[in-house]
C-alpha cells in the first residue's frame, strides 16, 4: 500500500512539470528577476558595428503578476548616469513576449538544473536598418543575462548588439 500511495505521489508531480504551460514557465521566470541587480552592459557601437564598450549597470525589478518592470542605470563614468526602464507582458498563450511595446515571438525555452532558456525574435529596425532582431534571456536564481543580437536584412550573420550581465544583490 505504501508503494502504491508512494507511485501516485510521484506520478502527481511528474503530471504537474508536463502540464506547465509556456506561459507559466515565462512568468516564472519574471517572479525570479524580481529584486535587485549588478553587473554590467556590454555595447556594440552604432558607428562601425564593431567596436565594445562596457559600462557598469545596475537594475531594480518588480512583478505584479501581469508585468514585469524594471529601471535600469549605467554609469558611462565621468559623472556620466544614464537611466532606461521598461515593461515586458506574456501573452495568453505564451507564444509572445510584448517587450517595450514591442512583440517578440518565444522561439524556445530550454531549462536545465536551475537554469532557464529563453529565446525570442523578431523583426524591425537597427541603427535605421531593416534587421532580425534575437534576444536571449537566460535565468538563474543568482544571476541573469539578456544578450540582444541584430542581423542586417541587406547581410551579414548575426551580431551583438548589447549583453547585460547581473548578479543578484545580498
């Protein structure tokens, strides 16, 4: 009898993981980056693509269930502060991503250990340029990185265009 309550208990669990939605999955993951965050920005020039810059940075987040918020500081040094806020909203069916407005479609979600996956696309402008625009957000309950990649519609592979890096704050 022990085993047989035992094999129930373990097939609920293995039923809750499988029937987690996308959209679970992603809103889980904005209830992670609540808090606060430091780290850095790395940048690619606008001016010839190619050139990096790195910027110490800063990040507050909340998550009100429905939106996750967030304020961003970089510090370009020389009493130089820049800040950037911004929203990010699931859709529905979790096949979407309205990011600043802006709606990117969840190409994948790869989890591993306490790590979480997710890729996102889609298409607009870069420096007054038609381009696929790729983000990729990666998540892990110390530390979190956002990586934006751009590819030209005229060329070219994909590069670049800024990574955040942020460790949790104690």
């Amino acid at each position: 009898m022990k085993q047989l309550i035992t094999t129930i208990a373990m097939g609920v669990v293995l039923m809750s993981f499988a029937f987690q939605t996308q959209r679970d999955i992603l809103l889980a993951q904005f209830y992670r980056l609540v808090g606060e965050w430091e780290g850095l920005m790395e940048y690619t020039s606008y001016e010839d693509n190619t050139t990096k810059h790195v910027t110490p940075a800063k990040c507050e987040s909340t998550f009100d269930g429905k939106a996750w918020l967030y304020k961003v500081t970089y510090d370009e040094g020389n009493g130089q502060i820049f800040e950037g806020s911004g929203e990010c909203i699931v859709s529905q069916d979790g096949s979407q991503v309205m990011y600043n407005g802006i709606k990117w479609n969840v190409v994948s979600i790869q989890e591993s250990a306490d790590t979480v996956r997710i890729l996102m696309e889609t298409k607009g402008k870069d420096n007054r340029k038609k381009a696929s625009l790729r983000q990729t957000l990666e998540v892990t309950d110390r530390t979190f990185t956002l990586t934006e990649e751009v590819k030209y519609d005229s060329g070219g592979d994909y590069f670049v265009r800024n990574k955040h890096l942020f460790r949790k704050r104690r």
